[in-house]
C-alpha cells in the first residue's frame, strides 16, 4: 500500500468528515492521520494521511470529488 497526504477542503457541517471518511474505506483506503487545520467561511480544511492499495490514488480522488461539497486541494507522497 502507498501513502498519500491530501489536502481536502469540505462543508463545515455535521456528517461531513464521516462522509470522507466513508468513502476513503469504500476506496478501499485506510487512513493513517487526520489534522483539522481550520474552518472558515462555512468550509472546513483537513490534512489526512491515508495508505491505498497499489501506487496511484486516482481512484480515492475520484470518490471523493464525487462528494458533494469536498475538494482536494493537492495529493502528496508520504515516505
């Protein structure tokens, strides 16, 4: 499995970190760390770190972007 950080800007609303949640599992994704770095303008912006089968996480991007409301802002390779 491969490590990525992702930047992820979501809803700042009840239900929202558990929507991601779920679909990073349903990705077949697990995750590693998880820092929420601030909540503005009604969107909150979250650093997590999640291991992925395989060495690309288009699919993971892919389920997520799907969510409505959720964006990721970058994808980093985590050593």
């Amino acid at each position: 499995m491969a490590q990525f950080r992702l930047q992820v800007v979501l809803p700042d609303r009840p239900g929202s970190l558990g929507a991601v949640a779920s679909a990073i599992g349903f990705a077949g994704g697990d995750i590693r760390g998880l820092v929420v770095m601030k909540s503005e303008a009604g969107r909150g912006y979250d650093d997590i770190t999640v291991a992925v089968p395989g060495s690309d996480p288009s699919d993971l991007i892919e389920v997520l972007t799907a969510i409505g409301g959720v964006e990721v802002l970058s994808v980093t390779p985590v050593n």
